[in-house]
C-alpha cells in the first residue's frame, strides 16, 4: 500500500510508474479520484481542527464566565453546535479516508528505476547457467510418469478434477526428496530459520502480502469463515510479525517454510494442459527476508543466489530473466524469475520469482523496526522467493536426466534421500 503523502506530493511519479507498467489507462481515473479525495481530507482535517479550536476556546470563556458569575447560556448552546457539527464533520472525515485507502488498496507497488518500463517483451535475460540440451530425442515428462508410475492425473481428476496429481511410488519420493533437499540446504548453509505455517489465512494476511483485494477471484475461499487456502507461503510466514515492531538489530530476518499452494489459475484455461506444469494445488518451498531499507538490494542478490544455487546443485540449466514493470507481480517492485530449461517440452519453464517489495507489504500489514533504542519505527522491507516450486523442477529433472535406455538418472544431490541413483 502506498503512503498517502505520495498522493499528496508526488502523485504525478505515481502515474508514471503505473505508465511503466502499462496501466495508466486503466488506473487514472482512480488516480484522480484519490487526488481528490485527499484535497477533501485535509480540507475536512483542516475544518475539524478549526471547529475544535473554537470549541476549545469557548469552554474556557465559559468558565471564566461561571467564575465570574455571568451568563454562558449562549456559549454553551454555541459549544455543543460546534460539538455537533465536528461529529458530521468527522464522520465526512472517515468516509474519504475509508474511500482513499480503499482506491490505494488496489494501486500497485511502484518498480525500481532499473526495472524496464513496458510489458513482457521487455523482460531482459540476465545470465544463464549450463548448457541446454537438445530437444531431439527426449520424451516429455508426462510420458516417462506414465511409464514408470510417477504420477497420476487421471485419478486426481476423479478425485478432485483436472489441474490436481497424485505422486506414486518413485514419483512420491521425489517430491519428498525434493522437500527434504530443499529444506536441508536453505537451513543449514543459507541461514534460515525453518518455520511450519497454517495453509488457511484470514483476510488480514491475504490483504497485507496483496493478494486482496484485487485477486481474490484466483483465491480458493473458505466462505463461511472467510479463510482463503494459501497461493504461497509468502502469505503465513511474511505476516508472523504483521502490526508488530521489530528491535532492528535482528534484522535481516530470514525463513523457510514448505507448504502446499492453491491457486484457481483464473484466465488460464487450455494452457500447459498436459503434465504438472499449471496446477490448481503443488508444493513449494518458499524463501522470505526481512530487511531495513538499506540492505534490500542487497538481500534481493543474496535471495536469487540461493535459489540458483538449488537448480546448480541439481544441474538443470536455467536463466535469469528480469522482469518487466508490465510483467511484474502487483506487489513487487522489482522481480527477477529463474526459467529452467525442460527440452523434452522445449520450453524454459519458470520454477522460482524472487523479489523485493521494498515497504509496499509492510505498510499494508503494519510491520515496523526500531533501528535503535528511541529512535522513530520505520517499516521494514520484504523480499520472497521460491526455492523452488516442485512440479516443473520434477519435470526438468524427468526431462533433462533421461537416459538412452529409457530410464532416468537421480541428480546426485538427491540420491541419499531417493534411496537409488536412477528410475526404470
């Protein structure tokens, strides 16, 4: 959520970084509506101080007046007016606020300078790692899971409908593996604290990561208790210290948390159809940072490092792709995707999106630090990434590690918890 002082101050750079993102036209007229609505509130901000000034000074006139033994009679009845009129004066007040904050609710974050302006045919490849193997010759993931029983789509349809699988046999102890491998090295060599999350959130969490209100249509929702099924574990674990103030000595804080995440994936009907490749319910393990305003750029490199540093491990080539103002997440406000390289589709499939959202997040679920003792709280900034989700890195796996006898090699790092070194 943004600062009401940049309506006030700035709010022509809030309409360009929306031109940036290509949603000027969609977002002006909103835009103007707050310029409005912020001129109304100071001026009703303004009028109530007046009324209660003058209020203020009656009372004393009237005192004086009782001490003095002189009437009051029409003070008082000139107080309780000036009363009346600053309750209906007040109740204006919280109208425009409520309709200001409302209209900024549904305001993306504004992108970093070094973000390009302009949709996704401006994203810029950054750097790439190993070398892609040719598609020739390599089956699509989804056969080799029909050849081996990895997984299983048509019975998940039966069970729950189309976008859901059942892992089985050696399939199953692939995604624990990759839980467990995952988990392993974000906890033991990159520092962070392990935590385990609900996977239902209220609407608070929902709306402080900015996920509502304006994507509540692609949440599952619990109606009756008005929870939401999670899209991300950036939901749970970036609101554990919502409305809180942390010492900022702790800071950067960093977790991990595995969760499954459920998305409704709305507009995407007949894409990527075949495989687990869009799925209405997959597991992932999410990275989240918190950091003061100074480290963000910072720990932004150090969070895209540890997510490279999974798909190294396992050596499945990919690329750095940095997102374009256009084609970045309503919340983020620089974003770069790790694509990795599934030739048996030909495609570069994205497994992870690191971001910053510098304090867009924090202002909307009230996260602050104290950077020393007496000073001011200021918010933090937040930063998460995925690391990694683990259907397309399965089908990388599948597809990059198949052998010319039709089996398929276990990436060494996975071996001690898959219990063998190939499938088939």
């Amino acid at each position: 959520m943004h600062d009401v002082r940049l309506v006030r101050e700035r709010l022509d750079d809030l309409r360009e970084a929306m031109r940036r993102r290509d949603a000027l036209d969609a977002l002006g007229p909103q835009l103007d509506r707050c310029e409005g609505l912020e001129r109304e509130r100071r001026l009703l901000i303004q009028a109530v101080e007046e009324r209660k000034a003058a209020r203020n000074a009656g009372s004393q006139e009237v005192a004086r007046r009782k001490r003095a033994g002189e009437p009051a009679d029409d003070l008082i009845a000139s107080g309780r007016a000036l009363g009346d009129e600053i309750g209906r004066l007040e109740l204006e007040l919280g109208d425009a606020e409520r309709s200001l904050a409302t209209i900024l609710l549904e305001v993306p974050n504004i992108t970093l300078p070094d973000v390009p302006a302009g949709d996704e045919s401006n994203n810029v490849i950054v750097r790439s790692w190993g070398d892609p193997r040719p598609s020739e010759g390599v089956r699509p993931h989804w056969d080799i899971a029909a050849q081996y029983g990895l997984f299983d789509l048509e019975r998940a349809a039966k069970i729950s409908g189309s976008g859901f699988a059942v892992f089985r046999g050696a399939g199953s102890r692939l995604v624990r593996a990759l839980l467990n491998f995952f988990l392993d090295v974000h906890t033991r060599e990159h520092g962070y604290e392990e935590v385990w999350t609900p996977v239902l959130v209220n609407r608070g969490s929902m709306t402080g990561t900015g996920q509502l209100p304006k994507f509540e249509d692609d949440a599952y929702k619990i109606a009756d208790d008005d929870l939401f099924l999670i899209p991300t574990a950036e939901v749970p674990v970036t609101n554990l210290y919502r409305d809180e103030i942390l010492d900022g000595a702790e800071l950067p804080k960093a977790f991990t948390a595995y969760t499954p995440c459920f998305r409704r994936e709305a507009g995407s009907a007949g894409k990527d159809t075949r495989g687990i490749l869009r799925m209405h319910q997959f597991d992932k393990v999410e990275l989240v940072r918190y950091c003061a305003p100074e480290q963000s750029e910072t720990e932004l490199a150090t969070l895209l490092g540890h997510a490279e540093s999974i798909l190294q491990r396992l050596g499945i080539p990919y690329r750095v792709k940095l997102l374009a103002a256009g084609d970045t997440g309503f919340s983020s406000a620089k974003t770069y995707d790790l694509e990795a390289w599934a030739p048996g589709v030909g495609a570069w499939l994205e497994v992870s999106s690191c971001s910053t959202f510098t304090d867009f997040q924090a202002r909307r679920a009230n996260i602050r630090f104290r950077p020393a003792k007496g000073e001011k709280p200021r918010f933090v900034h937040t930063l998460n990434g995925s690391g990694l989700a683990f259907p397309r890195t399965l089908a990388c796996i599948l597809e990059n590690y198949q052998q010319p006898d039709g089996a398929v090699l276990v990436p060494e790092v996975l071996r001690p918890y898959v219990g063998s070194d190939r499938i088939g």
